[in-house]
C-alpha cells in the first residue's frame, strides 16, 4: 500500500542493501554533479531495458549500508514488472543499474 512521503504524492519506499563501495561511490557522484543520490538512482532505474545483460550479481561480502528510496507507484510497478520479465530481484537490478550509470560517467569523463 502506497505511503506518504515528504511530498503529498503517494509513494513506495523501497530499501535496498548497497555495498559500501557502491554507496560511497554513488555519494561522490551526487555531490559532483550537486543532485540527490535518490535523484541519480531514479535515472539509473529508469535506464533499465530488458536488454541489459545483467550477470549473475556476486554474493554481497563487504559491509553494507541500506539505502532507501521512495518511489512513484508507477516506478516502483515498471521496476517490478522488470524484475519479473528477467528473473532477478529488484534489488540486484538497482545495485545493477547504479554501477551502471557510475562506469558511464567515469566513461563520459575520460572522453572529456
């Protein structure tokens, strides 16, 4: 069932466990570019495609830190029906989805 946030849209938290590295990682990227970390992982998110090629996730064995997002119904619907159409939880498709978008800007960097 939908929740309250800060704003007065309904929304879904989703929480997922980031490996430290990511999540360190992820903070940097959002005060470089001066946007919100849960602003980043949206737009990783919304980059999800059935034709990403997501290898099996390796075991989480360094420390993590939680991270939490609230998400639109319809974000958290689209992530879902993802999950379901390539057999992976959401959780590995947004850990996924966040190295993804770190290794294009580390990418678009280098270019620059």
């Amino acid at each position: 069932m939908p929740t309250t946030s800060t704003t007065d849209k309904p929304t879904i938290r989703f929480t997922v466990d980031l490996p430290l590295s990511l999540h360190l990682a992820l903070t940097a990227l959002a005060e470089q570019k001066q946007r919100r970390k849960a602003t980043l992982v949206r737009i990783a998110i919304a980059r999800l495609s059935l034709k990403d090629d997501i290898g099996d996730e390796a075991l989480l064995s360094e420390v993590t830190k939680r991270f939490t997002l609230d998400m639109e119904p319809s974000e958290h619907e689209n992530l879902s029906i993802l999950a379901i159409r390539m057999r992976r939880k959401k959780a590995e498709l947004v850990r996924w989805a966040i190295a993804q978008l770190l290794q294009d800007t580390q990418d678009n960097a280098l270019v620059q």
